[in-house]
C-alpha cells in the first residue's frame, strides 16, 4: 500500500490518508458539517486538515511571545482597571 501511495503523490501531487476505527456518531457529524457548506467529505476533510497544518504549535507560539517587545503597552493596573470596567457594563 505504501508504494501505490508513494506513485499516486509523485503523480497527482497530493499524497492519501485513511483514518481507520472514526465513530459512527462522528462521521455523521461531519457528513452533515460537510453538507451544510455544500461540500462532499472529502472535500470539507480536506479544508479542515489545511486549516489543522496551518495553526502554529505551542512551541511556535512560545517562541514568539517570547521575542515579542512589550515596552510601551498599557500597565498591569491598566489592565485590571479594563477589566472591573468591561465587568461592571456587561
């Protein structure tokens, strides 16, 4: 199965996952997510899965918080006075 996969993405450019044991409950639920945006499965698995690659890891995200320059940006007593206001209004 491997080499058929290997041949199929050196041809068609995109490589075949299968996802083995997925709930009967959760496959409904996707098959009707699918249906609701008007996309077979395939289709809508493929949107998701590229929106899955694209998030950052928590490492990714770390490292760039980490670098992040917080000089200039409201004060902790800003902050919490922000937060009594928008607790107070709602």
């Amino acid at each position: 199965m491997l080499l058929a996969c290997d041949a199929y993405e050196r041809i068609c450019g995109m490589a075949l996952v299968q996802v083995r044991d997925v709930p009967e409950a959760t496959l409904r639920a996707l098959k009707a997510q699918a249906a609701e945006r008007g996309l077979t499965l395939a289709a809508y698995l493929r949107v998701e899965l590229d929106k899955l690659a694209a998030r950052r890891t928590n490492a990714e995200l770390v490292e760039r918080l980490a670098r992040r320059d917080r000089r200039g940006g409201p004060s902790v007593a800003d902050t919490v006075a922000e937060i009594r206001r928008l607790r107070e209004t709602s």
